[in-house]
C-alpha cells in the first residue's frame, strides 16, 4: 500500500505504485513536448553517485510506475527523490523533490 501526503511517499517494500504526474508552469499545466524528457530519480542520500531507482516517464501519459521488483530488495528507510523535467532546448527544472519512505514488508 502506497501513502502520499504532501509529496512524501510512504511505500511498503515489493509493493506496486503509479501515478500521475501533473507539471505546473506558470500556473497552467505544462504538458511535455516533444524533445522533452521527464525523469523521477531516487537516492538513499543526494549524494549517491547510483540511483537507487530510475524512470523515465512517458510524454503521452505521464505516469509514474515502480513494479514490485523496483523495491523489493531496497533497505527499509527514508530515500530522497526528485522529478525532473529536461527540456528539448537543455533546461532543467526539478519540480518535485522530498522524502521517499521505504516501509519493511511484513
């Protein structure tokens, strides 16, 4: 079972998680063009060279997929994550950042 409260997420270890990611660019939903790339990284610390889990959205849809297997065998604990968006031209706003809790599976 998956948690979300103000952008932290709470998810039990082996357990499924989607969701859709809206981008908010000056107060209007962004959708991503082509060229555009949407990225949801996490690390256990930010300084991790690894992610611990990687992503790539798809433009089209927007969602946010982690299969079991992502965090079957991630330790129990709190992990940092980030959404990003690089734009075609190579710009880059990271829009969501906060605290992605690993829950033990029991």
């Amino acid at each position: 079972m998956y948690r979300i409260f103000a952008q932290r997420i709470s998810l039990d270890q082996g357990d499924s998680f989607t969701t859709t990611v809206t981008i908010m660019k000056d107060e209007e939903v962004y959708e991503p063009a082509s060229g555009d790339t949407v990225t949801f990284t996490m690390k256990k610390e930010y300084t991790d060279d690894t992610p611990a889990i990687q992503k790539t959205l798809s433009n089209s849809d927007m969602v946010l997929s982690l299969d079991p297997t992502d965090t079957a065998t991630l330790e129990p604990g709190e992990y940092h994550y980030g959404i990003k968006i690089t734009y075609a031209d190579g710009s880059v706003d990271t829009f969501i950042k906060n605290i992605f809790e690993v829950l033990p599976n029991v």
